[in-house]
C-alpha cells in the first residue's frame, strides 16, 4: 500500500479538527498518559505494568487490540508480552519475526515512528503476519519503544478491524505513550537491577558471614541483618530495635565507647570500632563494626549504615600471636627465621644477648656468619637438610659472638611450610651452652677425680641404686674381699655380710660393724655407711666400707685380758663376780641353785721362796689346769689373785652336787706337779658357800665361801668346809 497523499492527509488534519470530540480526545489521551505514567511510578512487575498500559492504550484510541511486542535477546523475533482483544494463550507464547515481512518487523527495522496502516488489505510494505490475519486486524499503528543504550525494548501497536484514519493526535499520543513506557520500562528495570544487586550483596553477605546495620539518629530506629543478629547471640526475628537494645548485648566495658564513637560518627562520615558482644550462653564474641553517615541533598544526616564481622576467631589469633610474639620477645633463647636461601629473616632479642648482633645488623645475613670458619660446612648442610624438609632434633655446636668469643651452642631447626606443604624458610632455636659445658667438663673432672680417689682408696667404695643392688664397685673389693668388682654389679652388701650385722638396714644405714665374706679366708670385720645421694642423672647411694678386723682383734684381746688372768688364763675377780651375779639372779627368776668355792693352794709361799717365781707361777698354771679338768662347761673357774681361786658351780644339784666336784678336785691335787725337773706336792683348801635367797650381791656369797675357807685353815689346811652361819659369827 502506498503512503497517503498529502492533500488526503491535509483533509484528514482539518477533519480531526473539525470533529465534535476532538478536545475530548486530547483529554482522554493526557489522561491515559497520566495513568501510564502513574503506573510506572508504582513498585508492581513490569508484564502487570505493560498490561495496564495495553488496556489504557486500547480504551484511549478505542481500538479492539493492542499489543506490546518485546524484543528477544537473539534479536531476530519479538514476543507479544502485553495486550488486549487477542485470543488466550497468544499473550506470553505469540512471536513475531524481525523482518519486512511483518508491521512490527519493518517498525523496528525501517525506524519510521510511528508507522500507519490504514487498510491492511491494500499494504504493500509488508504481509499481514499470521497474528494480524488469525484476528482479522485491518488498520494499526505501531512505533518503537526505545530501550536502554542502543537495543529498542520492543514495539507497541494497536490494531482495529476496520479501514481507519489515524489522526496527528492519535499519533502524537502513541509516541508519547512510547517514551513514557520506555522511562517506565527503564525505571522499573533499575529499580528490579537494584534489587537484584540489593538481594545479591545481601546473599554474598550472609554467605560470607557479613552482618548489616542502619541506624536513624532521628528515631533512634536500628535495624540488624540476621547475620548479626546470630553474631550477637539474638533470635533472627529481633531485627527492629533501638541503639539502647542492641547495646544490651554489648560487653558492659565496650558500651560507653560504642556509643560514643556512634554518636561521633553522626557529626562527622565513618565510623569504625571493635568491640565485644555477651551471647545468650556466656560466650565472649568480638566483632568489628564500620560505616558510613548517608545525608540527604541539604546535607542532613538520613542514617548511619555499616557492616558487622564476627572477627572472635581473628581476636584470638591476634591474642595467640601476641603470646607467642612476646614468648619469642623474652625468650632468653635465640629464635631467628630464616629465608629459603638461609638469609636470616628474624631476630629476637634472645639472639641479640647470645650473640651480641642487633636485629639491624643480622637481618638478611646469613647464619654461617655465625660460625668458626673450620663450622661453616655444617651450616651448610645443614641448612641443605632443612631445604629437603628435614629437621634437626638436637645438635651441639660452636658459634662466636661478636666480639669474638666461642660460645657452645645447642641447636634445634625445623622447615617451615606452606599450605601445599612447600619449603618456605627455617625456624632455628639456638641456646647458649658455655656455661653448662663447662659445668659438665668440671663435672667430668670431678668424677675422674672421685673414680680416680675411689679406685686408689684403701677402703671398700660403692654406689648402689634405691633397691641397694651394687651399680659401681672400686678396686678395694678385691684387693681385701677376693672378689673383682663386676662379679659383684647386681648383688647387694647383705650378700657379703655374715650373720645379723645388717639386719633391718636399708640401703641407706648409719654407722654399723659386721663380718664380711673373704674368698679363701676367714671373714673380716669392717665397718660401714651409706647416704643418699640426688642428681640430675638420679638417686643413689654411695657407701663406705673400712677395715676393722686388726682393731676388732685388738679390741678382743683387750677385753679378754680385762677380764681374765694374764698367767693362767683364767677369768678374773671382775668377770666372776659378773657371772656369779648373773647365776644370783637366774635363781631368784627361775629357782636354780648354784654354789660358791674360794680355793687356796697348800704351802704356795713355801714353794715360791724354795724353787723361785717361775717354778710357782708354773704351779699355778698346771693348777689351774687340773681344776678345769674337774668342771663342766657352765662352770666358772677364776683367779681371786696370788694363790687364791673362785669355783662357781651352777645348777648343781644341791649340796651333795657340790660337794662331789669338791671332793674331785682334791682328789686330783693329791698327785704331785712335775715342774722343771722338781716333783712338788700341793694340796688345797676349800670354802663352799651354797645357794641363799639372803644372798643379795655377789660377794656375799663369795664372803662366806670364804669364811669356810679359814674354818678349813683353823683345822690345819687340806679339806674342804662348807659354810653355815655359826662361821660368820667367828669370823
């Protein structure tokens, strides 16, 4: 169909003008753009906008269809989205291809707007497309609605079943209610972007643990996302409330400053602050807050908005770090870092006292600077082992200080990795030794010192441990026992002595004396003691063991003769008046007898002065012998002194007991001594005091044998006499 002419299109203006609605016409179309504009300003979906905008259009031009045809994103079809008067179903589903085939087609692509079909039937710039033809559309009018940059949203058309002529006004309002459904178009799309965008930060934020917050300064009105809400330990459903509630679950010491550094934030544009929240179980979380002030185009304050982020897991890090920062700060052991290529990237201040070097000075060098020449290698190696991800449990080695003095030093290195387990650098701890090692080395010289003394030493040296098992033996254990000292390693002194001599002693024992086994001797009397001992190696016990038996022996032969007659050797007065004392107190305890005898020898003086001194003493002697041989072995016979003997004869049987080892005896004195070639005849008289319980001490007894004795003499000597009181009263 070819364009109207110009003088058809001049008849149609004047007739336009001269139509009884025409004013009413402008009207109807003002206010339909005023609804579709007011529609566009609404928050509905934009199919619902574009709807009401088709039946606007449709009800403003009195058309029977209107359809509002969007541009696909291929660019090659547009689809009907809005409309009114089509059959259901087409709305949503219909399309309409991009091609001069089509009024919709040669629309968006020829850019004439709007573009006029008066009678469909007689149109020659384009076919009816099936949509058109299925509805028996005649007449329309269709024009672009722009869209944003250089893509048109689509075309809007309206359509009616009869020839029609559009008028100017008619096509005026057409590309005014396009521009408006484009501003609508293009508002409702950023409006549904900044939601988009709105929900996307949102999500991104509760994805990342992100927490919002709006505060109105006016209202006091504060709103807190769901995040923070969980990070202040608060319900999701508490999102509303005052700068007073949400302070509520603020540490008590953070409130104050919270606060104030909010309302400081008002009169300047950010705000930035770390503080602690108390959750519902007590648990301390620490969060960081920041924002900004938003203020309204006269510079007013609107709101203050911000995030929150729960940084407890950070705090504590940062609190472990600091801990270890300032272990590694006071350390008095040097802890230095290290770059892969040994480069020193840490220095602390143990290092500087062992080393004498400032962190300036050793930052970036390397620790061989550290070593004697000849030890250089070994850092090298070392640092080599390190590279392979290799560590150093414990090393002792030689650094020097920077003045030049040789420090020892122990060692210990570990790689340090990334997260893929890659060689990143080196941690060395370095402890200064000098002292312990020269410690050890007196240490060690005092143990040569004390093994040296102790295998050189008369006495028995040894340790043993708790149990009193031998651990260490010296040299003096063969030299006096016949034993060499790793026979001996587990076995106990108790396995050396004889007898009780260690009885209810432990390995520790003060002072004690005891018999000791000798191989291939008689024991010998030592004396011993022992102590504990606590060390850094453990506890033991160290003993010293000395030899007594020359003393021992000294002291037996003292007391023998203390005791008993140097010629005969006989006990003496002293050590028979013990015993006798002994059997006086058996008998008051048990009811034994027992019975005293004071013996003199017959004319002794007489031999004395005839035969001299030694002839008499021999006398005595075989005396004594001959006595002996008369007695049992309870029986004690002793020298009272000169030619004056004691008998005790214990549990004897009476009187009559008595008297029969008496008479033994004389009987035995009756034979003559045969002594350096002389016969000498000596008899002797006896005094016998029995058992009495008036006898108190022993030399009551003792006093009566004797007053029987002289009764004995008074009758000329020889015989015997036994004690009764009448003999008391004589003497």
């Amino acid at each position: 169909m070819s364009r109207p002419s110009s003088s058809k299109s001049a008849r149609a203006d004047s007739a336009d003008a001269t139509t009884e609605g025409g004013l009413g016409e402008q009207v109807r179309h003002f206010d339909a753009l005023a609804q579709i504009a007011q529609a566009g300003l609404s928050s509905d979906p934009l199919d619902d906008l574009l709807h009401a905008a088709g039946v606007i259009i449709a009800r403003a031009l009195r058309v029977e269809f209107c359809e509002i045809l969007q541009l696909q994103p291929d660019g090659r079809q547009l689809r009907l989205v809005a409309g009114v008067g089509w059959e259901p179903g087409s709305v949503g589903r219909a399309t309409v291809d991009v091609d001069h085939d089509s009024q919709a087609g040669f629309t968006l692509i020829c850019g004439e707007s709007p573009v006029v079909v008066e009678d469909l039937g007689r149109e020659q710039r384009f076919k009816p497309p099936p949509l058109l033809h299925r509805h028996g559309v005649v007449c329309g009018m269709s024009a672009v609605i722009p869209g944003d940059g250089n893509l048109p949203f689509g075309v809007l058309g309206v359509h009616g079943r009869s020839p029609r002529v559009f008028s100017a006004d008619e096509r005026r309002f057409l590309c005014a209610v396009v521009s408006t459904l484009a501003a609508a178009v293009h508002r409702r799309r950023t409006e549904e972007s900044l939601r988009d965008s709105h929900a996307r930060l949102q999500s991104t934020l509760e994805a990342v643990e992100v927490g919002t917050w709006e505060w109105h300064p006016d209202t006091d009105d504060l709103y807190r996302s769901p995040t923070l809400l969980r990070m202040h330990g608060c319900c999701e459903d508490e999102h509303a409330g005052t700068l007073d509630s949400f302070l509520e679950d603020v540490h008590p010491d953070d409130r104050g400053p919270l606060r104030a550094a909010l309302q400081a934030a008002v009169g300047g544009t950010e705000f930035d602050a770390r503080y602690r929240v108390v959750r519902a179980d007590g648990a301390i979380g620490w969060l960081q807050a920041s924002g900004r002030v938003v203020r309204d185009a006269h510079g007013r304050v609107r709101r203050l908005v911000g995030i929150g982020i729960d940084i407890s897991a950070r705090q504590r890090s940062e609190e472990t770090q600091a801990r270890l920062a300032a272990i590694v700060a006071s350390s008095p052991d040097a802890i230095i870092g290290l770059a892969p290529d040994g480069a020193i990237t840490t220095w602390n201040d143990g290092a500087e006292r062992i080393y004498g070097y400032s962190a300036a000075e050793m930052l970036g060098k390397s620790m061989e600077d550290l070593a004697p020449e000849e030890a250089r290698g070994r850092i090298g190696q070392l640092l080599g082992a390190i590279a392979r991800g290799n560590a150093l449990d414990s090393a002792e080695t030689v650094h020097r200080r920077k003045d030049g003095t040789a420090i020892a030093i122990w060692l210990v290195a570990a790689p340090i990795v990334d997260a893929q387990g890659a060689v990143i650098g080196a941690s060395l701890i370095a402890r200064d030794i000098t002292d312990r090692k020269r410690a050890e080395r007196a240490l060690r010289e005092s143990e040569q010192r004390f093994r040296l003394i102790a295998e050189h030493a008369v006495d028995l040296v040894y340790m043993t441990d708790l149990s009193g098992r031998f651990v260490y033996l010296n040299g003096a254990f063969e030299r006096l026992l016949g034993y060499r000292p790793r026979e001996l390693l587990g076995a106990t002194l108790a396995d050396l002595v004889e007898g009780d001599g260690l009885e209810g002693a432990g390995a520790e024992y003060t002072v004690r004396e005891f018999r000791m086994r000798r191989r291939g001797g008689p024991p010998l009397w030592m004396e011993g003691s022992s102590h504990r001992v606590d060390s850094e190696a453990g506890a033991y016990v160290i003993g010293i063991v000395r030899d007594i038996h020359a003393r021992k022996l000294l002291e037996t032969k003292l007391e023998h003769d203390a005791n008993h007659d140097a010629l005969t050797g006989l006990p003496n007065r002293t050590l028979f008046l013990d015993r006798l004392q002994h059997a006086m107190d058996r008998v008051a305890r048990q009811g034994e007898d027992y019975a005293v005898c004071v013996l003199d020898l017959d004319d002794f003086k007489l031999v004395n002065d005839r035969l001299g001194h030694i002839v008499g003493d021999q006398l005595l002697v075989q005396f004594a012998k001959r006595v002996n041989g008369c007695l049992r072995p309870n029986d004690t016979f002793a020298r009272f002194g000169g030619d004056e003997f004691l008998l005790l004869l214990e549990d004897v049987g009476g009187m009559e007991g008595a008297l029969q080892v008496v008479r033994r005896i004389l009987s035995v004195l009756n034979a003559p001594f045969a002594i350096e070639g002389h016969l000498v005849r000596s008899g002797a008289s006896i005094g016998v005091a029995l058992a009495d319980p008036g006898y108190h001490r022993a030399e009551d007894a003792v006093r009566d044998a004797d007053a029987a004795l002289y009764r004995v003499k008074d009758r000329g000597k020889g015989g015997m006499a036994l004690f009764d009181p009448s003999m008391r009263k004589t003497a």
